[in-house]
C-alpha cells in the first residue's frame, strides 16, 4: 500500500514498521529525563505500581507539577544509581515487570483536538510528562515550552522538523513514515495550544511523496523543502532561513522566526498519544542499528529498559562492539554499558565495533584552522577553546561571540586533534548566560 508519508525517501524505504519491543523483566527510570529539572521519587521499596502510575513528580511552576510514570506494572525495588544514556550517573527508580498492562494492548478511543481547550492540553502535556526532543542534548518539557510563550503573549508559529537533525540517524523519519496521520493530529493540538498563525512541516526536499501536501485535508499546513544532505541543515536558523529564501514566505500570511516552536516528529507523536489518546509517555521509539547488528529495527520500547535487554531480540551481536552511539554520530554521546536504560530522549542506538572506533586520544591544538573554516556560523572555535580551557583572555565582545554556535559540533569532526571544541563552546554560553 502507498504510504501518505511525505519524508520517504531510499535509505527509509527499506522500513515498512515499526515493532514491540520484548516486555523486560525490570526497567530503571531515571529521574533525570529532562533538561534542568531532577523528578522527586514518591514510592518506596515494596510498592506495587500499576503500568502509567506516577512514580516521581517535580514542581515546575507554582500549580504545575510534572509527572514521570511507570512503564510497566510491578513492584518498586528500590531507587538507586545509574548511567543513563546522556554519560552522566543519576538516582533511578528500579521496577520489577508483574501484573496486568493498562495501556499496552487495550483499545483507545481517540478524543477529538475540539474537545480540549489550550490550558487542557497544555495541563495534560505537562501531567504526562511529555517532553520537546527536537533537540536530543537538550530536551525540555513541551507543556511548559507552551505555558511560556503563552504567558509572553508571544504570536508564535509551529514548525515540525520531520526528519533528522544528525545526518547519522534516521528516526524522526521513519517514525514520520509509520505515523504520519497521527502526526499531522498531533500538530493541530499543538498549534491549538499555542493559537498559531501557521503549521509548517520541514521535510526532505528529495522526497518522492510531497504532493501529499496538495491533499485539501492538509490545507492548514505548509510543506517547506529543505535539502537535508547538507549539514546543519534541521536548527531552527538553517529552517528559518530556508523558509525566507523559498516560494512559502511569499505565500504565507506569517514569517517564521526562531522565537517560534520547533518541535520533531517524535514529540508530535507523543503529544498525540497523550492528548488524543490519554497515554502518558511510558515508551519510545527507538532505532537501532550498527555493524555489529545483522539488521536495523525501529522498536517500541518500555521505558527504563535497558540496550542489554534489547540486544537478544534483534539478534545479537555478529561483531563485539567497541562502542555504542546514543542520537547519532554528531548529536549523540558515546557509552560503554549495555546496561544504559532507555529514556525520553532517546531516538537511536548504534551499534559500532573496534574497526569503526576512532582514535579518542585529545591532542595539542595545531592552528591549523579547520575549525574556522567549518564553522557555518563563522566562528574562530580554537580561539574560544584557549580562552575557556587555557584562560587566554579575549575581549568581551568577542567570547560573547560563543552565543552564535548552533552546537552543530563540525568544528569536532575536522580538528585533527580531536579537542572538544563544541563541548567546550557550550560551557562558555552557559556562563555567559548566568
């Protein structure tokens, strides 16, 4: 059957769904899941918990408490230390699978975007803790991304990036690809919530099914092309730019600007499930690949799950592997444990062997000036590296100049002397944000 996907294109085709994942005997949740906000566990050892039950909250704002749930019924074992997936050690909450499901399986009844009102969706999003992964490294709550361009009366747009920022991962896409429709109702909630002016939808310039977009049943939402082979190419500078530079900014009735909300195919998809469906986020689709793999999956994965459960059944390993990628080969973060649990933010594992290790020795800087030339936004990286690390004053206005990176991190990929200029950048704009 055709797919109305609009992002197919050869490397995706060879995907025709998505699977279950194996349900495992115990899920670690971490009580970190996203960016400056640490979950309060409120269950103790021997607590029975039913799949969906919340099992940590975090006060947000006054009146506005966020939950983290159980992925699956059980029996609370304790709560104690882990890795989790982006390298840092954090408290968990360890749950031992028991009883009866009370999402998985059963028939949902979809409730109409009409039925709810702004500040609705925008208490539903923040209770089922549904989190904005447009950016992996930075995922923030999506309700109070809401709440706050609300409270600011900010006239904003939604954009929704249907394919991958990481040139190394697939998954926004192919998730686009299996859940399109759901994706599309899911945007409408979403620009409901915020009263968009305009719905537009990044997509592959390349992709062989753009004429979905002529549909009348998708009138509301603007398709705009971009050429995704080229890297940076999902920020939302290079999307606002792609939009003033095509035909949409001619036709359209707003303009886009980066104060608007970008979101990915991933996150519509969980706000459709939570809203229209009223399912907490309790799992996640994740793409696993690699050499050490006889083939790549995308599988619907319980929270909390670790990669070593997930292994056996697709297939094992044909090759040990030396390293395991997390979001990608320039987004993501690279981890030793099979033992990770997957988390909300988790889009795609990568399975690499000792062959496709590169060397991580960091070296002396060279001046070669790589980086200067990499950088899309014109940066001099390796100068702002010597003044974060090797204190070599700088005046203010150019170490001020950090707040352009777009953490792309190409200045990583071409310094032959593999310092940690992206990293280090980020450090700097966060000081200077203080």
């Amino acid at each position: 059957m055709k797919s109305n996907n609009p992002v197919v294109s050869s490397i995706i085709k060879n995907y025709n769904l998505s699977q279950r994942a194996f349900l495992p005997k115990v899920v670690n949740i971490p009580l970190s899941q996203e960016s400056d906000s640490c979950y309060k566990c409120i269950v103790k050892p021997g607590d029975k918990v039913k799949e969906g039950d919340v099992i940590a909250q975090t006060e947000i704002e006054k009146g506005w408490t966020s939950s983290l749930h159980s992925s699956v019924p059980g029996t609370v074992i304790s709560t104690e230390p882990c890795f989790s997936p982006n390298g840092r050690q954090e408290f968990a909450v360890k749950i031992k699978f028991g009883g009866a499901l009370s999402y998985l399986g059963k028939k949902h009844v979809e409730k109409a975007a009409d039925s709810f009102s702004q500040n609705d969706i925008v208490t539903t999003l923040i209770k089922n803790g549904v989190i904005n992964t447009f950016k992996t490294a930075v995922p923030e709550n999506l309700g109070v991304q809401i709440a706050n361009l609300n409270k600011n009366n900010d006239s904003s747009n939604l954009v929704v990036r249907l394919f991958d920022e990481d040139p190394y991962r697939i998954t926004d896409s192919l998730v686009s690809k299996f859940n399109f429709d759901e994706i599309v109702k899911g945007a409408r909630i979403i620009a409901k919530a915020i009263n968009a002016k305009g719905i537009v939808f990044a997509i592959d310039q390349k992709s062989e099914e753009k004429a979905v977009f002529e549909n009348p049943d998708y009138k509301d939402i603007y398709a705009l092309e971009m050429k995704i082979q080229r890297y940076p190419c999902g920020t939302p500078r290079e999307i606002v730019s792609a939009f003033i530079r095509g035909p949409l900014s001619k036709i359209c009735n707003f303009k886009l600007s980066k104060k608007d909300l970008f979101t990915d195919s991933s996150t519509v998809y969980e706000v459709y499930k939570a809203i229209a469906l009223g399912i907490p986020s309790v799992d996640k689709l994740v793409h696993f690949s690699g050499n050490c793999l006889n083939a790549s999956c995308v599988l619907d994965v319980k929270l909390g799950t670790s990669i070593r459960d997930i292994v056996p059944q697709i297939g094992g390993f044909i090759k040990e592997p030396a390293d395991i990628i997390i979001n990608g080969m320039l987004c993501g973060t690279s981890v030793k444990s099979l033992d990770i649990p997957i988390t909300k933010y988790v889009k795609s594992v990568e399975f690499l062997s000792k062959k496709n290790k590169n060397d991580e020795q960091i070296y002396s800087c060279i001046n070669c000036g790589n980086c200067r030339f990499a950088c899309p936004v014109k940066l001099s990286p390796d100068i702002l590296y010597n003044h974060t690390v090797n204190f070599k004053l700088l005046k203010e206005n150019f170490s001020a100049s950090s707040l352009a990176c777009i953490e792309c991190g190409l200045c990583n990929t071409v310094c032959p002397a593999r310092l940690p200029l992206c990293q280090t950048i980020k450090v700097l704009k966060n000081k200077l944000t203080e």
